[in-house]
C-alpha cells in the first residue's frame, strides 16, 4: 500500500472512530448479540445443506431470537 493510500484509510479510520465516539449506544450488548446472530446465520446459509433439517431449524430458531432481541431494544427505548 503506497503512502497516499495508507493516509486515506487511517483517516477514514479515524472520522469513522471519532464520529461513533460522538454517540453513545444504547444496549450495547443487544446490539453484539445481534451481529453474532446474523453471523451464526450467515454461516448456517453457506453451509451445506443436507443436515437431516437441523440446519433450517436452526436458522428459523436464529429468525425467531433477532426477531426478538429487536423487540427488547425497541421495547427499551420506550420505557
């Protein structure tokens, strides 16, 4: 990566950090809970699919628990 290039992306690096930094998230740990969520399920689609229907329970299962960890985060930020 040449000098030009690496300054570009450790300054967009940095907007991007500083502007996170300016707003504080409610429920962080909901919010984690969804992103290892959609990549249990990411990985559960590119899976082979021949898992006796396990597999699709699964990823109906991980529907199901996003489905609801957004509930609680809107039900939060109500009350």
């Amino acid at each position: 990566m040449n000098g030009l290039k690496r300054t570009v992306l450790i300054s967009l690096v940095a907007l991007t950090l500083g502007a996170c930094a300016g707003r504080q998230v409610r429920q962080p740990r909901m919010h984690h809970a969804i992103e290892l969520l959609e990549g249990a399920l990411d990985s559960l689609q590119n899976a082979t699919s021949d898992k006796g229907g396990h597999r699709v329970k699964a990823m109906e299962e991980i529907r199901a628990a996003l489905v609801e960890v957004r509930a609680g985060i809107e039900f939060d930020e109500k009350h």
